[in-house]
C-alpha cells in the first residue's frame, strides 16, 4: 500500500478534492492500494467554493512521509506561503511523486520541482502561466505529463485521467480498468483538451464516425490496419478521416492505434502466461522485437520487465 496526501486550502472547489480521494482513497474500488490523507497548512474547518465547510485533521506534516504528493487545485491569485513550497520540495527531493492537478500545476510550477522542464494545466490557464514561468513548457495539448517524478493534467475531468495513469503507472493496466469500471469511466482517454474544446457532440452517438472507427479498430488489433483500410470501413476517404481523426482525438490514428496496442499487450502480458512472441502477436506488434522496441520507446521498459514488475508469479 502507498501512502497519498492530498492537499486542501481554503476556498477549494470540493469537485477538485474529492477526484484523488474517490479515485485512489476509496478501498472498496481501489482494493486497498492506497492510503489517501488529506492535509492543510492550517488543519481545521476549511470553506469550500460551493457553499459548505469540510473537516481537514492532518497538517502539511504527511507530506514529509507520503509516496504521493496531490495538488489538486489552487487560487492562482493567491500566493503560496514558503512553508509550503518548501514542504513540496522536501517531498520530491526524498522520492515522492508530486502531482498538480488542473491548476494545481500552478503549484509545481512555484515550487521550481519541474524547472526547465514541462506541466499540464487547463488550457484557459496556460498563457498566464506561461508568463509567470518562461523557463516552463506549459502544454495544453494532451491531457496529463508524467515526467516520472512529477505529474500534472488539465482542466477538471483530466484529473481522473491523471489519477487513473498514476494507478496504471503504479500497479498496472489490469487494475487501472478494473477501477475504471468500478468509477463506470474511461480507462484510457488518448489526445489531447483540444478535442473538447472546439468539436461539438454529435446528437447522436451514431453520427460519430470516429468514434466507429476507434471500435472497428479495437475488434481487430491483432491484425495489420491500414489507413485506407481504416477509413473505408467509415466510407470516409483517407485525408477526411484523417483530418477528423485528430480533429476528434487530438493525435494521429497512427498514434492512437499503436497506444492501443501497446495497452493490449500490456494487459496481456499482466493477465496471461503467453510467451511475449504470442503476446506480440495478438496485439498486432507482428514479432517480438518489434513489440520491443515500442515498449522501450514509449514505456521505456521491456515486456519482460514489465510482466516481472506487475505480474510477478507469470514472470
């Protein structure tokens, strides 16, 4: 079990609190893997943005011993005391994981635990922030970073996509969907926020042609997909589909395609004993070494290691 603390403060929206505590608090969903507190600078009845108080016990104190440290918000108007900063330092100099949640990477950003490198925040955010901190890479082009010692995510609903990655990162695709399904979300979201922002929804589900061609992909991942191929079977021609494809998704389908690969053959590699030969074929990699060499582009890990590492007794 890992231990979690999250931070609240005065004036938090409770939306952005209670995203790390349902998704990794609740025991019931999460089968006991983490140990979720919530602390403050100043323990006690803290207000909330909607109207009503909530209870915080601990102080700063559990971040000194938590593996996880959660940002889940700030007031961008509001300046962090050094206390603070100085507790979320600490906390990544010894090993923690800090991440900032939406505005949360405000945060981070103050703290100086990612200079010279990127965060993630709300996309109506990342100008300011920006600015504020021209030595950042402030990206709202995909929904969270991990740079491994540090996570941040978008706007709102990308927090449970963060939390559900941090799940997968930690204990592995098979458990990161079985919460998934337990919290009824997407286990995986791949793109980008710009494909919330300027792409209306269809007024029926039926009218998503992307969205039937991401499940006619999936029901044949273990076999070649062209992109002819891919777009004939929605009587789209290839530029449309293409054009479409990153309009709806953020990315190509060629990149969709291939995460979608690599997390079939992750769960294979957690759920089954095959040999990473088969393994590779049923994800559509073709062999082994070019199942290889994706897993270390993109995960930085082998799919040897990676059974050894979540599915130690299939090792």
């Amino acid at each position: 079990m890992r231990s979690v603390a999250v931070l609240a403060f005065d004036g938090m929206s409770p939306f952005h609190l209670s995203v790390p505590c349902l998704v990794l608090g609740d025991p019931w969903d999460t089968n006991g893997l983490y140990d979720v507190r919530v602390c403050a600078e100043e323990p006690g009845l803290l207000r909330t943005n909607a109207g009503f108080g909530i209870t915080v016990e601990h102080g700063l104190s559990v971040m000194d011993t938590a593996d996880v440290v959660i940002l889940p918000s700030w007031e961008p108007t509001r300046e962090p005391s050094s206390l603070l900063l100085t507790t979320i330092q600490r906390a990544h100099a010894r090993g923690a994981v800090v991440i900032g949640l939406c505005i949360g990477a405000y945060l981070v950003a103050a703290s100086g635990i990612a200079d010279g490198r990127e965060v993630v925040t709300h996309w109506r955010r990342v100008a300011e922030l920006q600015a504020r901190h021209p030595d950042l890479a402030v990206r709202a082009d995909v929904l969270w970073s991990d740079l491994g010692d540090v996570m941040t995510s978008a706007g709102t609903a990308a927090s449970l996509d963060c939390c559900l990655h941090l799940v997968r990162t930690q204990y592995g695709v098979e458990a990161a969907e079985e919460l998934a399904r337990n919290l009824v979300i997407a286990p995986h979201r791949s793109g980008s926020q710009a494909q919330y922002i300027p792409v209306p929804v269809p007024p029926d589900p039926g009218d998503d042609v992307i969205e039937k061609a991401m499940v006619w992909a999936r029901a044949r991942l273990d076999q070649p997909v062209s992109l002819d191929e891919w777009a004939a079977a929605v009587a789209l021609s290839r530029r449309t589909f293409t054009r479409q494809f990153r309009a709806r998704t953020g990315s190509s389908g060629q990149a969709w395609l291939l995460q979608q690969r690599l997390d079939r053959a992750r769960l294979l590699l957690e759920t089954t004993d095959h040999p990473v030969e088969r393994v590779a074929t049923a994800s559509g990699f073709g062999s082994s070494a070019a199942l290889r060499h994706h897993f270390h582009a993109v995960l930085g890990t082998t799919p040897q290691r990676h059974r050894q590492d979540f599915a130690p007794a299939l090792a």
